[in-house]
C-alpha cells in the first residue's frame, strides 16, 4: 500500500509503507528511509507519518 506525504519541496511523494526500513526526525520534518541508502524527508512530522504508516500496514494485513 502507498502513502501520500509532501516532500520538502512540495511535491506529493508516495511511499510504498512495505519497503521503509527507518524513520527519524529532521530539521525539515521526517526522514524515512528505504533500503539501498535511498530516503525522502517529508514536511509531515514524524509522529503523523508513523501513524498514517501503521493504518496502512493494518489495512493492507
């Protein structure tokens, strides 16, 4: 399942919650990375991104 965040420089991103392998707080917002070193911060905090993240592993499960 995919999520909707805004990237820091306003663009719609969507993440793909089965593949993110860590979350953590930035100056900008939140950090979720990938594997392969590959990541996009998002403007949402992180508290929203883990819950918004946690409705689609349950939805999809």
């Amino acid at each position: 399942m995919f999520v909707k965040f805004t990237s820091v420089d306003r663009v719609a991103t969507a993440v793909n919650g089965a593949q993110v392998t860590f979350i953590s707080p930035v100056t900008e917002g939140t950090r979720i990375r990938f594997g392969e070193g590959r990541s996009v911060t998002v403007v949402e905090p992180m508290d929203e991104v883990i819950d918004r993240l946690n409705r689609t592993a349950f939805v999809a499960g």
